[in-house]
C-alpha cells in the first residue's frame, strides 16, 4: 500500500477545494437565476404603473394618518400614515385601483400588451399596503384588486354626472375622496422608477462584467500557455512574446526591488498587462450609459441626477469587487487550487491584489467625493451625516485609505510586518463592517448589495478553512530542532522530522511556520520559508566537522568517499577526505536529524525569528505546502529544459536545492556574504557531492550577466533558469535573461523568480 505522504493529502484536500469551489458557484447560479440581484433580472419596481401609482398616493395624509408621531418606515422615508391605515382607507384604496387599471392599460413598457390581471392582484396584495420591495411589511387590504375595482368605478359612475372624479393637484397633502392621481406627480415617479430600475441594472451587470473579468482572465492566459486544448503553435507563439510582453519590468529593471520614494514595487509587463485592462475597464464601466429622465420625484435637475447615479454605480462597484479583492490576497486562491485555472503564481496574485484593492479604493473614495458634494448640494448633509449609515460609510472608507494607502505601503511591510500582518486583519474586519452597517441601514430592502459582503467573507473563511485543514490535516504540530550555525552567521537550521517529502515534493514549494511557544502573545504570527529535504542536507554541523582540524586529521586515512545526492541517487565520486556525502555522514558520530523530514534554514531578522536559538525540541506549526509558481506545468517545463541554471544569493539557495536533485544537468552558481560562510559549510556534503559543476562565491558577488551569457553561447537548445536571492539579483537575471531571449532565436528560456518582495 502507498505511504499516506503529506504530498498525497493535499492531493486529496486539493480535490475537496475543487468539489466547494464547484459547488459555490452552482449555489451562486442559483441565487443568480432565482433574481438576487437588483435588475439582473430582478425588478423592485415591478410593473412600473402600479409603483408610481403607489408612489404618487403613499405621501398623502389619510383621515387614519398619524397626527402624533410615525406612521412607519418605508425605505429611507418616514411616513405618517400606517400600512394598516392604507388597507383600511377607502378612498386610498380606490384611488390605487382606478389608477392601477387606467395607466397600466397605456403603460409604455407593457408594449401594448394588456397588464394581466394576475400580476396586478399580486403587486396589489405584496406592495399596495406595505412595499415589501422597500422593507416595509403590507398588511392585506380589506379589499382584493378587483373588489376596490369594483369600488371605484361606481364611484366614477356617480362622479360622471357632475363632472367626473375630482383630480388631485402636484402640490396636494390630503386624500379624503376617490381622486385620480395628479399626471405630473405620476409622471415624475415613474420616470425615477424606471430611471433608478435601469441604472441599478447596469451597475449590477457591469460589476458582473467586472468580476467576471478578473477571474477569468487568468484562467483564459493559463489555458493558452499550456492548455492541452489550445493549438500547440498557440503555446509557441505565447512563449515567443514572454520576453517581450511578460518577463520585463514596466520600470527599468525594477520588479523585485521595490521603487525609489516608497512607490512600492513595479509590476512586469506581464502583470501591467492585466492591471491596465482591468484599470480601463473599470474607468469605462464608471463613466459611460448614465440617463436622465426629468421631471423627477427626486432630483431636482438632470445633472443632480446624473450625480447621484454615479454616486450609486460607484458604491455598487466598489462592494462587488471587494470579493476579487479577498481573493487575489488569499492564500488558498481557488484560481490557483482548481486544476486548469493554476498558471499564474502566488507572488503576481499578491501584486494584482494591491491593484485590484487600489481600484476598489478609488471608487470608494470617489462614491464618498461624490455623496458629500450631493448631500450638501440638497441640504440634507446636517440630517444625514448623523445616521448610522453615513457613520458606518465613514468607517468603511477610512479602513480601505489606510489599507490600501497606508499600512500596506513598502515600508510599513518591510519594518514592521508582524504589524502589518495584524493591522491588516484588523482593519480588513472593520471594513466588512462598515460596508455592511452601510448597506444593511441603506438597502436591507433592495437584492444584491449584501450578497457580496457575503461572497467577501466566504472567500476569507474559506482560506482560513483550509489553512487550518493544511495544518491539521498536513504537517500539523511538531517538535524541531534548532541549530545555530555558529560564527558571525545570523541564520539557524530547524529540523522538523517525520515529514516524508522527495526532493520533487518539495520542488517550488514553501511553508509557513507559526512559533507559538516564542511568541505566546501573537500566536498567529507566520512567516513563509523554502523546504528543504533533510536527506539532501544531511546531518547538521556535517560541514564544520570536515573542514575542522582535528576532524580532518582523523579522516585523512579516507582516500575514497561515494558520493550520494538525494533520494539515494549516485553522484560523482571524489577524492580527498572532503567528499563526504549526506548518506555517507548519516553513520557518523553525533547526534543529527532524521533523514526523513524538512529542513528550513532561517536567518533571523525582527519578530518572532529574532527569538530562535538552539533547542533540541522546539513546538512549531507548520502550515503548507503552497507552491512558488502557480502551476506544476511551470515546474515541468523547468524540469524539461537541455539545461537548468540556478542562481541564488545568500540564504535564497534554499529554494534551489530541490533542483539540484531533480534536473541530471543543473549548475549552481551562488554567491553568498563570509558572515554567511556557516551556511555553506552545512551545505558541504551536498555540494561536495556534486563536484566542480557549481560555482560558490564567498564575499564576492557573482557575474550573473557573464554567466548567463555563457550558458547561452554553449549551444543549448533550451535553458531553464531559477533565480532566488536579493532584490538586485533577481532583477538583474530578469533583464538579463529578457535580453539574451530576444537576441538568440535558436535559445529557448524559460524563467522562474523566486522572491518574498511582498
């Protein structure tokens, strides 16, 4: 029987993403189809005559009204007059009716078609008394549509002798009498019915639109990168553009290294692809297919109301792209947990995040601009400024500016992450809020708002979930040991056994270690680290036993060592008592690490690694494993290559080992600072393993542009290239490798960046 490895796991749990996420978006389809949204194809409003009628009577005092106080709420207006005084009141009710069957008859949206009966007995016995669509319960009337029908056409029969029923006038306050409804105040109502309706409309379908389009963009470049479906001359002409529309960087050389002033890090072209469409879209999809109808029961002119729709399409935008927002920040992004939709990596995810957050900031900010201008406009800022919707609306729109503007800047994560990390959780949950309260007080009566919010909070749960199930179900609470490397090194080896990962299942991928015993006060705290397998490695402290004195002395008798990389696969043999070899050194004195297990090399920095010194037995939670890349088809095509470069800097080597067991023609160049030398020594069984293939620099920097060009003049048909290390490093091999793509034709290149810049 197969071993149950932590890599067959999360194969599994992958497949159980993959069955939610599916289920997910059946249950989102059926909420679509059932009319959640406003206008998609719901319609509040519905028929437009009967509302209006309504609309055109609701204001008017009854001889039942309320003279000491509220009759009721409907929506955001107080009004005198109860749901029970409605279904009670004669001349209300006949009035409804009459003009009920007289402007549906000639409605313009019924084109031409009679209104059926039925669906004006429905809106008489849901909206008449009440208007559930504006969260007010109805109470039944004491009449049914066809008996106030009845009703009032005997009192038209009667009123026929003398002249006819009387008409109310536009500025009209009683309604003692059967009275047919003032034309101008009807056609003012129905033309903000409609107007509204519409406009509703299109926010929801452009946010869709919006949605939409970030999901599926990702999904649709994957698909013509690698997809066995799309046309492999499809697959060859994508990689032929890679260096001219994908690997370079919008800003020189910038991409890892963040911008001069604090401006954060500059996308690729590849990423600005994505954001410059995205950002376009959004411009277009806030500024076009605004429409007027005046007069207005609302607005007092076209262009305050053409102010208020955009003050409406911008809060509605704002609220349906907060879920691509969680999204792209996840870790457990399902784009990159659903077979066929994974291409693209965590790390460009992270930058779109910060983009798709800055959009969404923006429409905040201008919905905000927009209302305060409006609302001063009307005279109605002192009254409204003080309810809890404006308060909350308050709230949300300080959060999104300090997220997006503030604590998510450069520096702010550089120097104080684990700060960053809580104020991000923090104020992200205060922003949920906020737009909740907001829209909950302001349109609990109207579909779709909320159903975001909701979305949002999914996608946080959800990754939250399967964080907790990749600890639980995965790797789990361990016991590790901790080993300083001595000398002026700040980097310490943690040893975590028991884990039965191959080179290949550590390949591109990190974990996230929690140190609760450290940092009992912010158990939370997690930082991302490279696996190593502990039987690539050896045993710790394996290098400065060889190059130590006394060591060497005692071993000076060896004049032949086998060499054995990972996996116990043979690897040159070299002379001299330097070429110990990881399996060799397993049977040497002193204590050491479990073969089978991972190992992280981790240079201490501010937070909770400050605090790590040697210990034999040190609790941990892992929480992984995650990949670098965003798809195993990146992973392959490295793996597929004539020959695989790999050049690290300082403790970036640790994303390059796996590579080294799993490529029959990699080249190491690394190059690392003295104070690090420690790390190297640790390495040595490894390295000595492999010979003189590698080139190892200590205080001195590598020539990444010569060595690159060497590799590509020695005649390979296809070079893989992996670069992790510094900010400068990385970005150099970026342009680099960018250059050579473009001018050697006959040379295929593939690259891999692997950074935490974020």
């Amino acid at each position: 029987m197969a071993a149950n490895t932590p890599a067959k796991r999360w194969q599994a749990s992958r497949f159980a993403a993959t069955i939610v996420v599916m289920l997910s978006l059946l249950h989102a389809t059926a909420a679509f189809n059932a009319g959640a949204l406003t206008g998609v194809p719901a319609n509040n409003y519905d028929p437009y005559c009967a509302m209006a009628c309504v609309r055109s009577l609701n204001g008017l005092l009854l001889s039942c009204s309320s003279t000491q106080g509220s009759g009721g709420m409907i929506g955001m207006v107080d009004f005198a007059t109860s749901s029970a005084c409605w279904a009670s009141d004669t001349p209300y009710l006949t009035s409804l009716a009459y003009c009920m069957t007289v402007q549906c008859a000639i409605d313009e949206f019924s084109r031409g078609e009679d209104m059926p009966a039925s669906k004006l007995e429905w809106f008489w016995e849901t909206e008449a008394t009440g208007q559930i669509a504006a969260g007010a319960p109805t109470v039944t009337p004491k009449w049914t549509y066809a008996q106030a029908l009845v009703e009032a056409q005997a009192v038209v029969s009667n009123a026929s002798a003398s002249g006819g029923l009387p008409a109310l006038a536009a500025n009209a306050t009683w309604l003692n009498t059967t009275s047919l409804v003032s034309p101008a105040v009807y056609r003012a109502q129905w033309n903000v019915l409609v107007a509204v309706q519409e406009e509703t409309s299109k926010e929801n379908r452009y946010g869709i639109a919006l949605l939409s389009a970030g999901v599926l963009l990702p999904i649709v470049c994957t698909a013509l990168a690698s997809s066995s479906l799309v046309p492999s001359s499809v697959h060859r002409l994508v990689h032929r553009l890679k260096p001219y529309l994908v690997w370079p960087s919008t800003m020189g050389t910038y991409s890892v290294r963040p911008l001069p002033y604090g401006l954060g890090n500059a996308p690729t072209r590849g990423q600005a692809l994505y954001i410059g469409l995205f950002v376009a879209l959004n411009v277009v999809l806030t500024s076009v297919n605004y429409r007027a109808r005046q007069p207005s029961a609302w607005f007092l002119n076209t262009s305050r109301e053409i102010a208020a729709y955009i003050l409406y399409r911008t809060g509605e935008l704002g609220y349906i792209l907060l879920p691509l927002v969680f999204l792209f920040g996840s870790r457990n992004n399902v784009l990159l947990l659903v077979p066929g939709a994974a291409g693209w990596s965590h790390a460009t995810y992270l930058v779109l995040h910060r983009w798709v957050a800055r959009v969404f900031a923006l429409q905040a900010i201008l919905h905000s601009v927009v209302g305060l201008v409006l609302y001063k406009l009307n005279g109605v800022y002192d009254a409204e400024s003080v309810q809890p919707y404006w308060i909350w609306g308050i709230v949300a729109t300080v959060m999104v500016v300090l997220l997006t503007f503030g604590l998510s800047g450069s520096y702010a994560r550089a120097y104080a992450y684990e700060l960053f990390l809580a104020a991000h959780v923090v104020f992200s949950a205060l922003l949920i809020v906020g737009c909740w309260y907001h829209a909950y007080d302001l349109y609990k009566f109207l579909g779709g708002v909320v159903d975001f919010l909701y979305a949002a909070v999914a996608v946080w749960f959800f990754d939250h979930a399967l964080r907790v199930l990749r600890v639980v179900g995965l790797l789990g609470a361990r016991r590790a040991r901790v080993t300083e490397l001595g000398g002026a090194s700040d980097i310490v080896r943690v040893d975590v056994p028991e884990v039965r990962w191959t080179s290949f299942d550590a390949l591109g991928k990190h974990v996230y270690v929690y140190l609760p015993t450290l940092t009992p006060w912010r158990p939370w705290e997690n930082h991302p680290f490279s696996i190593v397998p502990t039987a690539l490695v050896g045993r710790s402290g394996l290098g400065q036993s060889v190059r130590g004195s006394d060591d060497m002395e005692k071993m000076g008798s060896l004049v032949q060592v086998q060499a054995v990389a990972v996996d116990g696969a043979s690897s040159l043999s070299r002379s001299g008592p330097a070429s110990v070899s990881a399996a060799t050194a397993s049977t040497g004195p002193g204590p050491g690490p479990d073969p089978a297990g991972i190992t992280l090399y981790i240079r201490r920095a501010n937070g909770a690694t400050r605090r790590l010194a040697a210990h034999p037995s040190l609790f941990v939670l892992l929480e992984g494993p995650y990949a670098n890349t965003g798809t195993a088809t990146a992973t392959n095509a490295l793996l597929r290559c004539d020959r695989l470069l790999l050049i690290g800097g300082g403790i970036g080597i640790t994303a390059l080992l796996p590579y080294l067991a799993c490529h029959a023609n990699a080249k190491l160049a690394w190059s690392l600072r003295a104070a690090a030398r420690p790390l190297l020594d640790d390495l040595s069984a490894l390295l000595d393993a492999r010979g003189d293939v590698d080139d190892v620099r200590v205080g001195r920097r590598l020539d990444a542009e010569q060595l690159l060009a060497d590799e590509a003049g020695a005649g390979w048909g296809r070079i893989g290239v992996v670069v992790s290390g510094p900010g400068g490093l990385c970005d150099s091999v970026r342009a680099r490798v960018v250059d050579l793509a473009k001018a050697t034709p006959g040379t295929t290149f593939e690259l891999e960046v692997e950074a935490y810049s974020w």
